[in-house]
C-alpha cells in the first residue's frame, strides 16, 4: 500500500485550501441515463424529476448551491432539493441536468479512496434513504435530514480533487465504520473528510443544519446546537455500512446514548437495516434504463 504523502512541512493546509477550487461534484452514471430519459419526455412530471435528483449527489448539491444563491434566495435559505427545484424552476435545472449529462465521460473513482463511482454513489444514497428513515421514526425534518446524508461524504471529493489537481499520491483507505480513512487523513493533512465536506458547503452557503452535521460526524455529541442530527446522521452511517458494505460481522453499534437522543435502539437499528436493504432494491429498480425499442 502507498502511504499518504503528508503535506510538506512549510505549508499547512486547512479545509478551506482543500475545497477552495472545486466548482461541482461529478454525478452518478445510474442516475444520469434515466434523468436523460425523463428530459426528452414531455409527459415527464416534475416530481419524477425531483424524485431522480434526489438520488444524485452531484445534481442535488449544485441545484441547491444554485437555489441559495443571491439571484434566488433573496435572503432565505433552502434546505431541501424540494424546495430548490421549485425556487429555480424547470428551465434552470433542465440545464443543469443537461450539463451533468453532457460530462457524463467526467465521472470517475475516487482515486484516493480506492472507492469507485458507483460504490460512492450507493453509499450516498443508501446515507441519504437511512438519514430520511431514521428522521421520520424521531421527528425531524426528513428532508434535511435527507439532503444531510446524501452530502455526508463530498469532503472525501474535494480531498480527491485536490490530490490530482497537485499531482499528491493519496492513499486513504478506511479502517471501516465508525472512523473509516479519519487517521489517515489527519495524517495526511491534519483533518478529515468531514471537516473539508462542511468547509465545502459553506463555501458554497450551505446553511449551518446541513455544514455542522456533516462536520460532526465522527463525533457527533461534540456538535453544539446540531447534536442531534449529527447523531442521526452518525447512525444513518452505521446503517450505509450494514447495507452498502457486508461482512460476516455487522459494524459495531452507535452508543446507546447518541441512539437515545432519537428515541432508538439497537434492535431499531437493525429493523431499519432490513428495511433500507429493501429500500435500496427498489432504487436499483427504478433506476434501470429499458432497452430502446425496435
């Protein structure tokens, strides 16, 4: 295994420099042939559309960066994709899916990582599905909790990024849950992926419900005023991995006091990992293309 080249030891790096150039997120290969799909049809309905963008970690995140800029948010701040489609409206998002269509040759494995972009796309999504689950079972906002989940992991991204962007060998492998690539990437730079994932979206003015949960999900008791979508996003995690990574042995529990906080337990967790690999089914159905008709 190649080890993670620390940064040279005069100059220190901070999240901020890590994401500083990173304009968007590549979008997932099999989202992108049934959004392309939902496009050329007129008969397509909106919420089809939004249905579809919610499964995409690179649209999702750049119709809400969209949504929350001064042309669109005079001021009020848009937590959900939901609300970000119907604050920029069909015309804008229709391009950016355009776009995201049209660089489709773009999307590639997170090199560092060792993750390919279909794994990456499954782990988003299945965050995402878990975040939604877990939030309506102890009463907070599903679809933040959502939009929480499905952005859990975009600091893993921009450290991608910046390593090619500078020509860095990485080698960031995780260790599995609960701490994943988190020693390696302090070794590397001297913070983690998800300190740069809440860098990135207060870069983009992403509002603190979305920033300080993904900051604060190793840790999530530590988070002040967010602790407790931090822990449900800790345990949304926990489930992603049950589901997304399966071994002989489940990953080790949450503590039971940050399961506490939203109203679960153990044997709740694992009822909702039954349900989220059905769930998980499901997407995959959705999203297969049917062969063009001769």
């Amino acid at each position: 295994m190649i080890a993670a080249q620390p940064a040279p030891s005069s100059t220190v790096l901070t999240p901020e420099d890590i994401v500083r150039d990173l304009r968007q997120l590549p979008s997932a290969p099999k989202v992108l042939p049934r959004l392309k799909m939902l496009l050329s049809d007129a008969n397509s309905s909106m919420q089809e559309i939004v249905g579809l963008i919610r499964l995409d970690l690179g649209i999702a995140a750049r119709v809400l960066q969209v949504a929350n800029s001064a042309f669109y948010s005079k001021g009020a701040r848009c937590l959900t994709v939901d609300e970000a489609v119907n604050r920029v409206g069909y015309d804008e998002v229709y391009e950016l899916v355009s776009v995201a269509v049209a660089s489709q040759v773009l999307v590639r494995p997170l090199v560092a990582y060792a993750l390919e972009a279909d794994d990456l796309w499954r782990q988003s999504v299945a965050c995402a599905v878990a975040a939604e689950m877990i939030a309506q079972h102890s009463g907070q906002d599903r679809n933040v909790a959502y939009t929480n989940g499905l952005l859990h992991c975009v600091g893993m991204v921009a450290i991608d990024e910046w390593g090619l962007r500078n020509s860095r060998v990485l080698s960031l492998r995780s260790a599995g849950f609960p701490r994943e690539s988190t020693e390696a990437e302090r070794a590397a730079f001297g913070f983690t992926q998800s300190e740069a994932g809440a860098a990135l979206l207060r870069h983009w003015d992403f509002p603190r419900e979305m920033s300080e949960p993904v900051r604060w999900q190793y840790a999530p008791r530590a988070s002040a005023g967010y602790a407790r979508m931090a822990c449900l996003l800790y345990a949304s995690k926990w489930l992603r991995t049950f589901v997304c990574s399966p071994a002989s042995e489940p990953p080790p529990m949450p503590d039971a006091s940050q399961l506490q906080l939203l109203g679960l337990t153990h044997a709740h967790l694992k009822t909702l990992g039954r349900q989220l690999e059905l769930r998980m089914s499901e997407i995959s159905s959705l999203l297969e293309v049917p062969s063009a008709r001769h």
